[in-house]
C-alpha cells in the first residue's frame, strides 16, 4: 500500500482517497493515512461509520486525516439497504464531537423507493450536528443514471435547500445534478483515467469504480503516456453519469481551458427556477469580476475583467 501512495504521489497526485470495501477494517490503515500527509497529499476517507468510536476517531485525528465522507441511504434499515441513520446517528454525534477532520454526510436520492423524503430527513440532521452535508443521485451498476420520479425530483429540491452551500456546490449543481435530475445528459469530457484515477485491491489502474477493466494497467507501469492518452480519451458512459468525483475534477480543466464560458455555465446570469438557494455572495462577486455583461461596451470594464482573468491563470499556472 506504501509503495502504491509513492507511486501516485510521482504521478502528480494531490489527494487520496482510501475507500473499500471497508477501510476501517484494515490494520495498517492510520500508517497509510501518515504517509499520505508525509508525502504532501491529502488524506480523505470513505467508510460506512459502523467501526467508529471515540477512542477511533481520535485515532484518526493523530494519524492527520483531512476529511472524512459518509453516504446514508434512509433513516431506517430496510431490504435495500442497512446503512441508515437509525444506526449510524450515534457515529455522526461522536464525529461533531471529537473529529478534528471535516466530515461529510452524503444524503443519496433514489435508494429509498417507499420513503424517498429519507434524504431529507439524513441531510437536516447532518446540519443540525454541523456537518458538511451533499446530495448524491443514485446509479446502477455500470455508474450509470436510475432516472427519479418525480416525488424524487421534488425530494431532491429540499435537500438541495439543506446541503452546505459552497462554490463548489453551487457550480455543480449547475454543471452536472440539475441535468441528471430531470434524466438529461451532460456534456463534458471525462478525464477518468488521467485527472482521476481508481486503485482496486489488486492494484490496478481502472476509470472508476463503476468501470472496472478499463485501462486495467498495473500501477507501477502507469506512466504518463497513460495519463495522457486517458486525458483526450472519449469515454461513453460519461452522458448519463453520476460519478459526482470525477465530474468535479473535470470541472478544474473546463476552467483551465475555457474559463470565461465555463465560469458563465457554472454560474449562469439567469437564476435556474429549479436552484432552491441563492447565489452565494462570494460566486456573485466572482462573477462580476470575471462575467462583464456581452453588451457591455465599457473598456476601463472590459480591462479589468481581463485583468483579474489574467491572475487568476497565473495563480493556476495556466499559460
């Protein structure tokens, strides 16, 4: 596991995530999380919270653990899924207590058919313990899209009015979850592969999760031909994905290449009717300093747009 952190970190890795089957199993896993940060990274966790404790999560704490992500799929146990809130809701009050890691509670639309208003209920509880909270939509087993009903879609909305607003979540919205939502594609070049990649337990190089076998390359003969070849490569499973990760690591090289028109379909002049908050005040003051109106004719205006534009790419290191 060692050797395959250093590997990833000489591939330019920036963040890590240790994931499962369950991780929380693994013995070693506090010196996995140490070398992580030893080597410059961040360290980010996802687990079901059935192994947490006090004691556990302070553990943790030592180890350096960044973040820390949980997906609840109802408030009570039921034949799709055991992972509720009934059981877990002891776990997130220790993580408001003792985590000195973010913690993030994933609310997922679309695995409680009976009790969809579930999501709800996880999300606003989450708030309460002052949790980040998100909402995820559901997927089949090839990562694909399982369109929502429409009291799903509705259910949808509250959470969305409960999650942690953020720039992040606000531009996501808009880029990928109001299209998926309502069973639309989306547009974009998936940089799985190259941007993100996904490590299973034989140590192989796959697009994600949802698409094992694809490069399906050892780690340690992962280069960066691989890395660029997956970059430009076309996958066709990226219209109706749900794969929320890597959509948001594609989002950094939207911007990097088109920033202007990207920065104006993220954050669009015209507010969605569908958008049950507010543009944040720090996206709206984002986009007057980079989005001057197409009929503005004013050049001190246009100047300074493109100046702040400048700096920014500057600040990316893009050319």
């Amino acid at each position: 596991m060692l050797r395959r952190v250093d590997r990833l970190i000489e591939l330019g890795t920036t963040v890590i995530t240790i994931s499962g089957g369950e991780p929380l199993l693994h013995p070693e896993l506090d010196e996995i999380i140490r070398h992580i940060r030893s080597r410059g990274a961040f360290a980010t966790l996802i687990t079901n919270g059935y192994l947490l404790t006090p004691d556990r999560i302070r553990l943790l704490n030592r180890a350096g653990l960044d973040h820390l992500q949980i997906s609840i799929d109802n408030a009570t146990p039921d034949e799709v899924s055991k992972k509720s809130l009934k059981v877990l809701d002891k776990k997130l009050q220790w993580l408001a207590e003792f985590a000195e890691f973010q913690v993030n509670i994933n609310s997922v639309i679309g695995t409680s058919v009976q009790h969809p208003e579930d999501a709800t209920q996880v999300a606003r509880r989450a708030a309460e313990l002052g949790l980040v909270t998100t909402v995820g939509i559901v997927h089949d087993g090839g990562g694909q899209l399982r369109p929502l009903s429409e009291l799903q879609q509705q259910v949808y909305q509250e959470v969305v009015s409960v999650v942690t607003k953020s720039f992040s979540t606000f531009a996501y919205y808009n880029q990928f979850q109001k299209n998926l939502v309502r069973g639309l594609s989306n547009d974009w070049h998936c940089r799985a592969g190259s941007r993100y990649l996904y490590i299973c337990e034989n140590g192989l190089v796959h697009y994600c999760s949802q698409q094992r076998g694809f490069p399906g390359i050892p780690l340690e003969q992962y280069g960066q031909e691989d890395l660029e070849r997956e970059y430009h490569t076309v996958k066709p499973c990226a219209p109706y994905c749900t794969v929320s990760c890597v959509h948001q690591v594609s989002m950094i090289d939207q911007f990097r290449e088109r920033p202007l028109e990207v920065l104006g379909r993220f954050f669009p002049s015209k507010s969605d009717q569908g958008m049950p908050y507010d543009l944040p005040i720090t996206i709206r003051v984002l986009a007057w300093m980079f989005l001057p109106s197409a009929h503005s004719t004013i050049t001190s205006r246009r100047l300074l747009t493109h100046t702040f534009t400048r700096v920014a790419l500057w600040f990316l290191r893009v050319k």
